[in-house]
C-alpha cells in the first residue's frame, strides 16, 4: 500500500500547524495537478485515520504509556500521565484499580507512548507517540484522526522507529 506522508517540524501550538498542513497539501495537490494535467485533490476519504489506533495501543502490550483520556460508561471523562518514572500507566496501582471498578470498559480517545529506542548501544533515546484526539470525537458517528506529534527523537532513526509503530496499529484498515 503506497502512502503519501506530509511532515511537519513544527512547535505545539495547533494554529500553526493546521495552517502549515494545509499550505503543504494545496501545495502536493498543485504540484500534482501540474505534472499530471488534472486537477488533482487529496480526498477526505483516502486519508489515513489514526482514530482506531488509540485504543488499539492502549490495550497492546507495545510501548509504554505515559498518557491516557478516556471515558467511562458513567460519564466521566479521566486525563491521566505517567511523566516522573518509566512506568507504563497500564500498570500503575490507580490507573489499574480503576480499570477494574468499570470492568475495563473505557472509550480511549488520546494516548501517549515512548519507546526505548538505541540506535546503537551508545545511544538509547526514548521517542514518544501522542495521538491527540479529544472527547469530542467520541460522538461522532467516525471519529477521524488525521494528525500524530512524535517528539523527542535524537534524529530520523527514531522518527521513522516511531511511525513504523503507528503502521503496526494503522495496518490494513488504512487507505491511501
């Protein structure tokens, strides 16, 4: 399956970034419809949406979870981080309590994950995965994804480490 990646190295504030994608998109799509003499455009239906992905990382056993936001059946909507230790959030004692008082029946709508990750024994570097999708989305009929924030990574080794671990979650689910 081909894709079409469009990366942005760019700060957190989502304006900016929004703003940035599209002037890249109409970009591709002119540069396409030039070479090609057509009026080329990116269809909303063939981009790849990383939605299903959130909780399929959730309940793996890949990586470890540094972030998570869910809600319950009881409608209360829960933001939890695991910043100040390398422990994953799938096993912290409260984290863990409380997945068993609703009997794990949780919408996961954001998650975080980093990795350890040596490109040679040298170099151990932890690059992380946010997939930021928000409560919101969990009312739509198909929730949509589009965007994923890799940070801290020591060069394009870990960046590429990390979008071979979203593919693994995206799998053949995704169009191009």
């Amino acid at each position: 399956m081909e894709r079409i990646e469009i990366r942005l190295d760019i700060g957190s504030d989502a304006g900016d970034r929004e703003l940035s994608f599209n002037q890249i998109r109409r970009a591709f799509q002119n540069l396409v419809s030039r070479l090609t003499i057509k009026d080329y455009k990116l269809k909303k239906e063939n981009i790849v949406n990383l939605f299903s992905a959130i909780d399929d990382l959730y309940r793996s056993s890949e990586g470890r979870v540094c972030e998570l936001a869910f809600t319950t059946e009881g409608g209360s909507i829960k933001r939890e981080r695991m910043r100040r230790s390398n422990e994953c959030l799938r096993t912290e004692a409260y984290h863990d309590g409380g997945i068993k008082a609703v009997d794990g029946k949780i919408s996961s709508y954001r998650i975080a994950a980093t990795w350890e990750h040596g490109a040679d024994t040298s170099l151990v570097t932890q690059p992380e995965l946010l997939l930021p999708g928000y409560s919101r989305m969990l009312s739509e009929i198909t929730p949509i994804l589009m965007d994923a924030d890799i940070t801290n990574c020591a060069g394009i080794e870990d960046f590429n480490f990390v979008v071979n671990k979203l593919n693994d979650f995206i799998g053949n689910e995704s169009k191009t």
